[in-house]
C-alpha cells in the first residue's frame, strides 16, 4: 500500500520531469527512485497506469505524486492509500 498525494506546475515553459519529459495529467508520477525505478510503468490500484518520469525531495519510501492539471484537481484528489503494481521496469 502506498500512500499518494497530488502535484501540478504553472511554470511556462513547463520544469522538466527527473526524466527529461514534460509532465501531463494521466501519465506522469513522481516516486522514490530507490522504491520504483525512474521510467518504471506503475498500476495504481482505481487510476490505472502511470509512468514513473519524476522523483522529488519529499517523495520517500511508499509514496507516490500523481500530476494533475490544476491544484484544485490537487486539493479534491486530497491524500489516499492505494494499491501499486510495477507492471514494467
């Protein structure tokens, strides 16, 4: 079980991911590189498949960030307890 949390960004042009990509909404993640490897495909039990493309400082051990557009998408997303597959490495 892993606990996961929201992040957006209002930079133009976009901040990179760790991964060199542009985050986007349904794709992008932020894990702990020592927990999922970074560019692991993840299934996240009730949202699906994830791209592991970012890493952050605060992100450590069984968390996840899951990038959504807007921080009231963020703010509704709220904190939650889930279920994560890595489906590829």
């Amino acid at each position: 079980i892993f606990t996961l949390t929201a992040y957006t960004q209002y930079e133009n042009p976009p901040v990179k991911t760790a991964t060199g990509t542009v985050p986007e909404p349904g794709r992008t993640v932020a894990v702990d590189p020592d927990e999922i490897p970074l560019g692991s495909i993840v299934h996240i039990e009730g949202l699906g498949e994830r791209i592991a493309e970012d890493s952050g400082g605060k992100i450590k051990g069984k968390m996840l960030d899951v990038f959504l557009p807007t921080m009231k998408h963020c703010i509704h997303f709220g904190v939650k307890q889930r279920g994560v597959e890595i489906v590829i490495r």
